[in-house]
C-alpha cells in the first residue's frame, strides 16, 4: 500500500536575475515594490511556504526560502511582478542549498555586486528579514544565515579596503558628471526623485561638487524638504518638474515610478543638457535622445566604468573570500549539526528500542542469562553506531539531505 504520509523534503534555494544576465529593461519587468513584496510575502503563506526573504533593488530580485521545488519561488515573483516565467527562464538562476548560501553571502557582502564592494544590499537584507519575520516566514536556519552573513559584511567591511573610495551607483554617477560637465560647481544641477539613490547621490553631489545650485524635487514634498533642509537646497513642486528641466544643465532621475516620467514631449531646450537616469524600470524614455543636445546616461553605463579605485578594490577579493569561508564555516558547522541531530536520535531510540526487545527475548530463554553486562556491551555497540553515522553526516563530502532520507527509510524512522 502505497504511503501517502512521506513527509515532504525542502530544500533551500536562491531564485531571481541581476544585471549579470537580464539587462535594466527586463530587471524593470520583475522589480518589487513595498506593496509587491508585502503581496508576495502573503501569498507565500498561503501556499504553506515556511521560510523566505525577498529583495529587490535596482541590480536584482531575489528570493531566499525553502521549497520543495523551486518553481514554487519563481512563480512568487512572477505573480507579483511584471515578469513572466518564459522571461525569467531566459535570464533567471536557480540555486540549490549550499550553492544558495554561498550566493547569499557573495550578494551580501558585495562581491556580487555590480559595483565590486558596494554595501549597500546587506541594509535591503537585513529589511528583508525584518519584514519575513513579522509575517512569521523566518525560521531559526534563516535568522542564524543572515546574521552570519551581516557579520561578514561587517569584517569585510572593517578588516578589508574593498570598500575604499566607497563607488556605489550614486558615486559612479557624480564621477560620470564630475569628469563630464565642465564648471560643475556652476551649472544647475535638477534632482528627481529623492528615494535611497536619489539620497545618496544628492549627498555625494553636494560634497564633491561643491555646487549651491541644486534642485530637487519629489512627487511627495515633504521627503525633498526634509533632505533640503539637511543640505541646505531648494525644493520645488512637482508640478513645476517641466520648468526645472528647462533650466537644469544636468538632471539626474532617481524615481521608483512603474513608467517613464521624462520624454521628449516635456523638454523644450535652449541648451546641452545631460540626464543621469539611475531608475529601476526606466524612469527617461529613450526618445529624449532624438532631441539636439541630449545626453542620456543610463545606470547600467555607469556600472560598467572601471576606474583605478575599483581595480585596487580586486586586490582584496582573497581576504574578504577568506573571511566569508571562515564564517561560513562555523553556519555549516551548526545547520549539519541542527539538521542531523533529530534523525541520529531518533536512530538511537529506534536502536535502543530493538535492544529492549532482544534483551527481553534472550533474558526468558537463557536461565544465566547476565541482562546487565548484556546491557552495558549494546549500549556500547549502539553508540558507535550512531557515531559512525554521525561522523558520515559531519563530513563535507556527504549530502546531508540525502544520508537523512536514506537512513530514515533504511532504519523506519520519523525525526521529530
């Protein structure tokens, strides 16, 4: 008769896309707002999901959970996305248990990002898991993996130059304009948009161009003024947005906007004018560039300039790849130990159990029978049993998931 009680089999993946194989467009097509992720998050309840977090930035949309294939994860992303599934096949990853961890740890210590170094992702996982665990979608393997992944961002961070001359998006885009527009500390500097990038390469302008003549503007006010106020810059309306591109020498758009907010249409120049489009979808529709004097730089551009500082930065890879293994290391170490200590109980309980039967049985047929010394021998044969499986379990080599499966069937046990 055939079990329908199996217990089900998880396994922890790493599904999404970055800029390494889907380009702004398409990355634009799977984005994720505050609403989406909540969207996704409830779904994933629904669907008896146990444990994931979601990011989602301007260079990747990532999911980190368990599942019992990871098909279960695309489709979250793609129902509340843009995206479809015959997209996310062409430009998509899929990453199983240990490969996952290591993804993990690569994206949020900055070597997988698109700028070598750039810390900012660890901040939008730390969020991510905060966001998880209200919802009760964070398990005990989940927390102990982002901490350990917080802990090495924060060594990489202090004990490595990786990060040195810190060259986020928002920084290659003031070095773009700093090597760029001529007299910048003079030209009319017009910001869109005043979210996390917006912020930052608003900060970043002010410091290294030392210009007074900068602009920014949000649909929401009140969150450019309080950014103004604590650099001393003008606010203006959105709806004055058409009057200020036609005085700005250099705008830069950082919305979070769903479709274009500048074209063609809205601009009526009488001079050079360079747009610096940091936005994920596209917030600069690309016929801007059909008018005479129009440059427009998209992020990806921005990525992609390789500049003295980020090749001293590769100099550090093998230090901050030792501290990640070092780490990581010691998460092996408890998640094999965490993951295989039910089942060797439970072979042990299952060994003990056949022990008290055969002692019972050769105690009532053997008159000298010594249940004592019977005792302490299988007690003692029955540890290195389970000793030995232990041990099979702890190496590097084994495939834990698989070892725990056989060994459940083999010996008819059900870890608790």
């Amino acid at each position: 008769m055939e079990n329908n009680n199996v217990p089900k089999h998880l396994y922890f993946y790493s599904v999404g896309l970055s800029y390494k194989k889907a380009d702004a467009e398409v990355r634009g097509q799977f984005s994720l707002d505050a609403v989406a992720k909540t969207r996704l998050l409830e779904q994933a309840k629904n669907e008896g999901i146990e444990s994931l977090i979601v990011t989602s930035t301007c260079n990747r949309t990532e999911i980190y959970g368990f599942a019992e294939h990871p098909f279960q994860l695309i489709k979250l992303i793609c129902d509340n996305s843009n995206g479809s599934v015959d997209a996310f096949q062409k430009v998509g990853f899929v990453y199983k248990n240990q490969e996952a961890i290591n993804h993990l740890f690569r994206v949020g210590t900055g070597l997988d990002s698109q700028i070598l170094g750039d810390f900012e992702i660890i901040s939008q996982i730390k969020t991510s898991f905060i966001h998880s665990k209200s919802m009760n979608l964070a398990n005990a393997f989940m927390e102990r993996l982002v901490n350990a992944v917080i802990q090495a961002s924060k060594r990489i961070k202090t004990e490595t130059e990786i990060s040195s001359g810190a060259t986020s998006v928002s920084f290659a885009s003031v070095q773009y304009i700093l090597k760029n527009v001529e007299d910048i500390s003079n030209k009319n500097i017009l910001l869109f948009g005043t979210g996390k990038i917006g912020r930052n390469t608003c900060e970043n302008l002010v410091k290294h161009t030392k210009n007074e003549h900068i602009t920014l503007i949000n649909r929401t006010k009140d969150k450019a003024e309080k950014l103004a106020g604590k650099l001393n810059l003008i606010v203006k309306d959105y709806s004055e947005l058409h009057l200020e591109l036609q005085k700005a020498d250099v705008v830069v758009v950082a919305t979070g906007a769903q479709n274009p907010t500048v074209d063609k249409a809205i601009l009526n120049l009488k001079k050079p004018l360079l747009i610096l489009d940091l936005s994920i979808p596209k917030n600069v529709n690309e016929n801007v560039e059909e008018l005479e004097g129009v440059t427009l730089i998209h992020m990806d551009y921005l990525s992609q300039l390789t500049d003295e500082t980020l090749e001293n930065r590769k100099l550090h890879i093998p230090a901050a790849e030792a501290i990640i293994e070092e780490i990581k290391e010691e998460f092996v170490t408890w998640m094999k130990g965490r993951k295989f200590a039910p089942t060797i109980n439970a072979l042990k309980d299952k060994l003990n159990a056949i022990k008290a039967s055969e002692l019972d049985f050769q105690s009532k047929k053997i008159a000298d029978f010594n249940e004592e010394q019977a005792e302490i021998i299988s007690n003692r044969i029955i540890q290195k049993i389970t000793t030995h499986f232990a041990n099979h379990l702890k190496d590097d080599d084994t495939m834990v998931d698989e070892s725990i499966e056989w060994i459940e069937k083999v010996f008819k046990i059900k870890a608790s």
